[in-house]
C-alpha cells in the first residue's frame, strides 16, 4: 500500500477556505445585488434536511413521518422552481 503525503501550510488552508465561502456566497446571492438570498437559503436547508432524512432512513432505519418529510421535500421543489424562474425573468434595467 502505498501512502502519499501532503504537505499544506497555513496560508494554502486559508486560500481555500476563501474561495469556498466566495463560491458559497455566489451560491446564495441572487445575482441582482450581492445580499445572501433568504429564499435560497431556505431551499438549501430543506434540500438538506431531506437529505439527511432520507439516509437516517436508509441506514439507520429511522421512521420519519411522511407528512413533515413531504412537507420538506414541497419547500425544496418551490424553492428550487422559484430560484430557475428568477433566470428567466426581465432584469429591470437600473439607472442611475
């Protein structure tokens, strides 16, 4: 077996770290302004909670209730419809 080591100092961990949260934080603005997007947001967590559900589920044989995992999964769809049809809308052209 053979095992390849890294050497990553402090400045390479804080470049990434960077460039992460700058790609999160495009992530989640909604392009028109560079605020975070609470819809967005809102989307991500219940994408994620279903997430979770679904492999607690699978692997740990943890019931959910369908009713609160529907419920979930229905704001994770809106949201996700809403955040493409933004795409496609007229951007109001800004004057100043």
């Amino acid at each position: 077996m053979v095992v390849i080591v890294m050497s990553v100092n402090a400045s390479t961990v804080k470049q990434l770290m960077e460039i992460a949260m700058k790609w999160y934080h495009s992530v989640l603005s909604d392009g028109t302004d560079e605020n975070i997007s609470s819809k967005r947001v809102v989307t991500l967590l219940a994408f994620l909670l279903c997430a979770i559900a679904f492999v607690a589920n699978l692997f740990w044989n943890f019931d959910i209730k369908d009713s609160i995992f529907e419920g979930m999964m229905y704001i994770a769809i809106a949201g996700l419809g809403f955040t493409a049809s933004e795409r496609f809308s007229k951007q109001k052209d800004i004057e100043k």
